[in-house]
C-alpha cells in the first residue's frame, strides 16, 4: 500500500509526498522523510506507522497536532483513514492510500526443512498474477 500526504504549507506551496515504508517521519527537520517547511512546525511532528494488516497510524511527537479538527496529544497513536486531514502549524496534509499491484514482480518463497543436521532455506520465485 502507497500513502500519500498531499502538503498544503504555510507559505502556499504545495507538495506531494509518497511513501511505502513501514515507518515515515513527519516534521520540518530536514532529516524527516516528508518535509514540512514550516517554522510552526516541529522538527519531528509525527511518525506515520503501516502495520502489515494494511492499517496505519499517526503517533504525535511533539504538541499542536490535530487529526480531522481533533487534538492528538503528543504520544498518542490514533487509527489514519484515507481522507483524514492532519494539522500542524500553519500547514495542512491530507491522507490518501492506494492499493499497489505489484504484477509481473517476482517476490520469493521460502521454504525451510529442518532435519537431523540442521535447516535447508530453498527459494522459489513466484510470479505476482
């Protein structure tokens, strides 16, 4: 799964970010992996966390966070849902998922025996259909 922040910023630029690690931080520090150039904004904001089911989670690290008009306290982890906007500053994101096919890539099959004298991992490539 992709998940995009389209970033409206202070200064009136927009900027779209997309991502599909597990785990992506939100902030104005450059370091951050989706930039917010924004002075009101913390150096680390947020951390967007993709659990492998498909849900995602917002985490505030830092105050003046607020999800859909909601505070977020700093250490709280709330439930993200496509649409849902964030607020930090002056600027604003809105969340978008997309469902990724990944055809034609190869991922790989593991398969392990365990026997008397230890394992045996053999690969297998599999086609995505």
């Amino acid at each position: 799964m992709v998940i995009r922040l389209v970033i409206a910023h202070s200064s009136g630029k927009k900027t779209t970010f997309t991502t599909e690690a597990l785990v992506t931080s939100v902030g104005s520090n450059p370091f951050c992996e989706a930039l917010i150039e924004d002075p009101s904004v913390a150096a680390r904001q947020c951390t967007l966390t993709r659990h492998l089911d498909g849900r995602v989670f917002l985490e505030a690290r830092a105050p003046g966070l607020r999800m859909d008009g909601q505070s977020v306290a700093e250490g709280q982890a709330v439930l993200l849902h496509q649409g849902s906007t964030l607020s930090f500053g002056a600027s604003e994101a809105v969340v978008e998922f997309e469902a990724v096919s990944r055809k034609g890539s190869s991922t790989y099959v593991i398969q392990l025996a365990v026997g008397e004298f230890g394992g045996i991992a053999t690969l297998s490539p599999r086609t995505a259909q």
